[in-house]
C-alpha cells in the first residue's frame, strides 16, 4: 500500500520501476563480467581493463553534459528535437570509438608491445558498453519505451558475460573478448534502440557546438575536474607499481559498481521526473539523497561484515588480502550517491558555470596530495584520493544545490550564456 501511495504521490514512478529493473540487469552483467575477466584471462589481462576503463569513463567526459541536458529536457522537447539528439550522440559515439580503434589498427600493424593492444582493445570496449548505457536508457525513457528494448540489451550483455565466465575457452584471445562485446553492443544499439529514429548527425552536430555548448562546455570541464580522484589514481598505479595492485583497485571497485549503476540508473529516472514537475523540485532532490543513501547503507552492510568471504567467492584466493582496499571503497560509492541529485537542482537551474570552477580548485588539492598517496599508500593510497576528492565534490554540490530556496526560487546571479 505504501508502495502504492508513493507511486501516486508521483515520488516513485513507473519509469523509476521500470529503469530500477533494467539497471539491476545490466549491473548483474557488469558484476559477472568483470569477475568473468579475472577467472579468465588473469590479473595482468583484468589490470589493462581496469585502465581501459578509466580511460574509456575519461573520455565519456565529452559526453556528460550531453546527458544531463538530455535528461533534464521535458518529454515534448525531446519529441521535437529527437533526431538532432541522436545525431549528436552517434557522432560523439563514433569520434571516441575511432580514436582508439585507428591507434589499435596501425600500432598492430606496426607490432608493438601485447599490453599496449590488451589496453586499446579493452578501452574500445568499455566505450562501446559504458559510452551508449546511460544515452540509450535516456533516449528510451524520454521515447515511452523503457520496458523492453533496455532488457534485451542487457540479457544480451548478461549472456556475453556469462560467456567470457563460464566458456571463455572458446575466445581466442583477451583481445578477441573485448573487441567481440564492442561491436554486439554497437551493433545491437543500432538494431533495437535508434531503428525508429533517424539520426540528423550534421544538425546534431551544429546543436552540439551552438545550443548546448554553454552546459555541455562547463560540464565537461567540471566532468575533466573530477577525472583526478575518478581516473587518475588508476593510471598512477599503473605506472608506479606493480599490476596486482591496479588488478586489486578495479576488482574491488567493481564489487561496488553494481550500486553506483543501480543509482546512475534511477538518476536517469529522476532527472526525468524532475524536468516534467510542476513544483516541489526541493522535496524531489531530498527524496532522491534519502533513497541513494539507504540503498548504500543496504548494499555495503554485507561488504563491511563479510569482505573476506566475498573476495574469496568472486576471486578465489588470488585477491583475498584486498580486504581492507573493499571496504574502504564504501565512503567514495556513498559519496558518489549523494551527487547526483543535488546536480539535478544545479544544472536544471543552469548553475554550471560556478559549479564547474569550483571543482577545479577541489580537484588541484586532491592532485597534490594524489602522487605521494598513490606511491606510498599502494591500492588503500589511491582510494583515499578517490574519497578525498568525491566528499569536497560532495560539499560543493551540496552548497550550490541549496543556496536555491525551498521554493525553487533561484537567487539574482549573473551568468550570460545560450541554454535552450
């Protein structure tokens, strides 16, 4: 009944049930791929995953703002301007795609280094996986139709996993299994999710650098601020020691990501929600922290209790001593939680620009305090950078999300750009 009523409320919508379910799906899939990767290949082969990973999320930067200005758009506008949008995501798409695709094709060519083409091959395919989720959920949200194309998609993604875990002896290669995924996940986009929408790439493009410019400019900016406690501290651990220690930061890391998928997932959904209100935009935000913040207090209870036993269920014994590194991970998802809906009130009320600076000046603290980590702290060094850097993200959201009134009324501040 309560369920019922908070669904009628309009708190808690279909397109929350429904976006909750799909993303379930799709981080069961990530989860068993990740752990698929290790049991597989090993840790040196999951270590250039963990980096093409990073690399693939740092290039999604470009994208970020795209996102949320896509999302926070009311269904009508999205109807008009469908095509143009999709444009401008296929041809964001397939400029990051090329980029390491045409570095794969001639650095094979020319012979270079295993590791180098394990890397390239790994950040192709987590472009292709994680560079089209949240657009394609967006696109199917905004479009009425997020039941069943998302759950195909991510059956599709789910079996694929289960393929690289259970029958990997099948793939050729490390590369093979990366490059495989990449071109069933584009492939499969192209099929289910755009076939009733006729991409406008050449105005999507011209939308991109007019239009949106102004929210996509600053976001992507504060999106490359934040890339020093989200990305960096994989790199650095890359260089400075050995690849057990990148294996232990990812793997561990990826028995929390189911949780911060589940919220992006839902973000989707209240961003949605949040664009078509009418009033209480400030009740919607608070409802919004209180349900990530007990999704985070259910999810990490059991990593906090039983962290041994887990790592040695996923892993085996080759990670077993990575407790401490798993239970650490808690703060930073908790925090990463805690985002999301206060970015919401900013960048609905087009609060990016300061929002973006500020975060340039958390994001230089947390470099000068991210090489000595990382050097002397190891795996346990690079994620206090991580929760470092998300808790000062945290605090500045939280300032600028509230400094609007209760209202919704937004204070007399002088910003001069062209958002639609």
């Amino acid at each position: 009944m309560k369920i019922k009523a908070a669904i009628s409320k309009g708190s808690i919508t279909r397109v929350h049930v429904l976006t909750f379910v799909d993303q379930a799906l799709f981080s069961g899939a990530n989860f068993l791929f990740g752990v698929g990767l290790i049991h597989a290949f090993g840790t040196t082969k999951f270590a250039a995953y963990g980096i093409g990973l990073s690399a693939a999320l740092l290039l999604q930067s470009l994208q970020r703002g795209f996102n949320i200005k896509l999302a926070l758009i009311a269904t009508a506008e999205f109807t008009e301007h469908k095509r143009r949008l999709l444009g401008a995501h296929v041809a964001l798409l397939a400029t990051c795609l090329l980029l390491p695709g045409l570095s794969y094709i001639g650095l094979e060519l020319v012979g270079v280094r295993e590791s180098v083409l394990d890397l390239l091959a790994a950040t192709i395919a987590c472009i292709a996986i994680y560079f089209q989720a949240e657009t394609n959920r967006i696109f199917l949200v905004k479009a009425g139709a997020q039941w069943k194309a998302p759950l195909l998609t991510c059956v599709t993604f789910l079996a694929y996993s289960g393929a690289v875990c259970c029958g990997y002896i099948y793939l050729a290669s490390f590369r093979v299994a990366m490059l495989g995924i990449s071109g069933i996940i584009v492939l499969f986009s192209a099929i289910v999710i755009w076939r009733e929408i006729r991409p406008d790439i050449l105005n999507g493009v011209r939308q991109l650098f007019s239009v949106h410019r102004g929210v996509i400019g600053w976001t992507t900016l504060g999106t490359l601020a934040s890339s020093v406690y989200a990305h960096w501290p994989v790199f650095l651990l890359g260089i400075f020691h050995p690849s057990i220690y990148t294996t232990a930061y990812v793997a561990t890391r990826n028995l929390l990501q189911p949780l911060q998928i589940l919220v992006r997932g839902l973000d989707t959904a209240d961003k949605h929600h949040f664009a078509n209100l009418d009033k209480d935009r400030f009740g919607a935000c608070l409802r919004a922290l209180a349900r990530n913040l007990l999704a985070a207090g259910i999810y990490c209870l059991p990593i906090l209790l039983f962290s041994g036993a887990i790592l040695r269920l996923t892993y085996g014994e080759q990670l077993v001593e990575f407790e401490a590194e798993l239970r650490l991970w808690i703060f930073p998802f908790a925090a990463i939680g805690l985002l999301l809906p206060l970015e919401s009130r900013i960048y609905y009320y087009k609060l990016e620009r300061g929002y973006s600076i500020s975060l340039l000046f958390s994001s230089a603290a947390v470099a000068m305090a991210l090489v000595p980590l990382v050097i002397y702290g190891n795996a346990i060094g690079a994620i206090v950078a991580s929760f470092l850097g998300y808790s000062l993200h945290a605090a500045i959201a939280a300032r600028y999300a509230f400094k609007l009134s209760q209202n919704d009324k937004i204070y007399s501040i002088s910003i001069s750009r062209e958002v639609s």
